[in-house]
C-alpha cells in the first residue's frame, strides 16, 4: 500500500494562515482535504499556533460534555472512597504491606529537596532571601546583615554601659552616640 503526499497550495497555505488560530484542525484537514497530521505538520513549518483562549474554549465545552470519556474517572461530590475507614491489613495482603515499607518515610528522614540553612534563594519579586532556621524560616538578605550591623553597635553600647561605673555619666547619650557614628556613620 503506498502513501500519497498532499502538497498544499498556495491557497492552502493562506488559508491555512488566515483561519489556523481559531479552527480545529480536523475542521481544517476537511475544507482543504487532507490529513489531520498534514495540517500540522505545515502549521509547524509555518510557525503557526493556536489562540490560547480558543484552546481554553475548547477545553471547556469538552470536558462539561457529559459524554466525554473522561467523566467515568472523575469523582463526584461526596464520593467516598473504597478504602475509606479500612485498615491497611483488610485490603492489602501481608506481602504488599512489606513492599509498601521500603517506600515510606523513615523517622527524622528528609526530604529530598530539603535546603539547609544558609540557603539563599529569589522571591518572585527578585528579593534574596536566606534560610535562618528549621523548618523553612527565610529572612531576606539585607535584613539579616542589618541585624547583624545592629547587634554589634548594641553590643558595644553594653559593653560601654557595663563598663561605665561613674555617676557622674548620668547621660551617656554623647558617647553612645559618637559611637554609634563610628560603628554605623551618621544618622540621619
């Protein structure tokens, strides 16, 4: 059995062109007279594509047909499910129980993707984020090094406040200052 090649025509093509976004292509293969793959392959070659909200149209009117083959595999509200209340042991022998514990998770196991902390990442916004602690707490990056800047200068205010025994310092305000020039620069 031999194959006959459709070759497409000028007017195809433009037809094809013109009416290829917003038709389905069996409709098409149909007018031009063709295969269904023949289309597609020359709207490939052309670089033609389908509308996306023609796609979702389609999408839509097939599956809330009633008809459509999928609808046996879906649930409907309020189904329950066959094993639902069931022990494992009712429904699965001795031997499948086994098999199934080599696939759960061990205690303390992680997952996979699991990031230690120090992991830095990008929010959607473009923000460095960095893990700080378990589970999953992310600080953004320049907040963690402000901090950081931060807790030195307390560091040092404490230390001078420690440090400082005469009474004639009522206020160290000048000096916690000045200091806090020097650590940070100067404030605003």
């Amino acid at each position: 059995m031999s194959r006959k090649r459709f070759y497409f025509s000028e007017e195809n093509v433009n037809y094809l062109k013109e009416h290829y976004r917003n038709t389905l292509n069996a409709d098409l293969a149909k007018t031009i007279g063709c295969k269904i793959s023949s289309v597609e392959n020359k709207a490939t070659r052309l670089g033609l594509k389908k509308d996306k909200s023609f796609i979702a149209e389609i999408a839509r009117q097939r599956s809330s047909d009633p008809s459509h083959p999928m609808r046996k595999y879906h649930f409907k509200k309020g189904h329950n499910s066959w094993n639902t209340g069931k022990r494992q042991s009712e429904y699965l022998t001795p031997e499948a129980i086994e098999r199934t514990k080599a696939t759960r998770f061990k205690k303390g196991q992680k997952p996979h993707n699991h990031k230690p902390v120090g992991h830095e990442r990008i929010t959607a916004d473009g923000y460095r984020e960095i893990k700080t602690a378990e589970p999953n707490v992310f600080k953004l990056v320049h907040r963690v090094v402000w901090e950081k800047q931060e807790d030195d200068v307390f560091q040092e205010v404490k230390r001078f406040i420690k440090v400082d025994t005469d009474i004639r310092h009522k206020y160290p305000r000048m000096f916690i200052r000045k200091r806090m020039t020097i650590l940070v620069g100067k404030p605003n």
